[in-house]
C-alpha cells in the first residue's frame, strides 16, 4: 500500500481501521523531515499490511494542534485504534521497521485492558 496523505477529512477514519496505522508529521521547512521521507517510504514498501500516512503540519495545522504536535517530525503508531507510540525525532531505517515490526508483536488484549484499567482510575 502506498503512503497515504491524511487530512482532518480523513485521520479519525484512518485510525479507526484495524490493524497498524504509522503516521508521520512532518513540515515543509524540515531537513529531519526531509531526511526521514524516504527511509518512511522504503519502511512502507517492506510492511505492506500497515497503513502509513503522512500529515504535514503546513497544510493540516488545526490537526496538528488538536494532536499537540510541538516539533516534527513527530510519529505515532496506532493498532486498532489505540495510540502505543509516539515520539519526536526522525528514526534510522533499521529502527523505524524494528518499531513497526513491535507494533506488530503488541498483545492488544493486555494493552486494551491497561487502558481500560487507566480510564477506570481517572474516573
């Protein structure tokens, strides 16, 4: 699958799929980002059962403000539906596919309860 572009339009329903989704917040003047680009392109090819999309924060700012993305790039992962990573900074490749390949490895039946256990606690 293809990198897709992910807007406000489109970021609820694309997280919301099952499965992984790897977003990439980037911004036009950038050079990490820039620099990144291409290693999240080639980590794309390698995973084709994994969504990726990239927001640039130029062009979606109320998006990247509800997410309060202070600093790009920025990653997030989600597997269904649940944010288990984000972090600022641009990544090597053989750190950005080890990342994707422990989103993969994740026990969603504990995180789920864990998050249901902190939901629980706030209330």
């Amino acid at each position: 699958m293809a990198t897709q572009t992910i807007t406000v339009d489109n970021f609820q329903g694309t997280i919301d799929k099952p499965g992984i989704v790897v977003l990439d917040f980037w911004g036009t003047r950038c050079m990490p980002c820039r620099t990144f680009a291409p290693i999240f392109e080639q980590v794309s090819q390698d995973n084709l059962d994994v969504v990726f999309g990239k927001i640039c924060t130029d062009e979606q700012p109320e998006l990247a403000q509800a997410l309060e993305i202070r600093a790009v790039p920025t990653l997030m992962v989600f597997r269904d539906g649940i944010l288990v990573f984000r972090d600022e900074g641009a990544l090597p490749k053989k750190a950005f596919a080890q990342l994707v390949d422990e989103a993969r490895k994740l026990d969603m039946d504990k995180v789920k309860s864990e998050v249901e256990a902190a939901v629980a606690k706030e209330n």
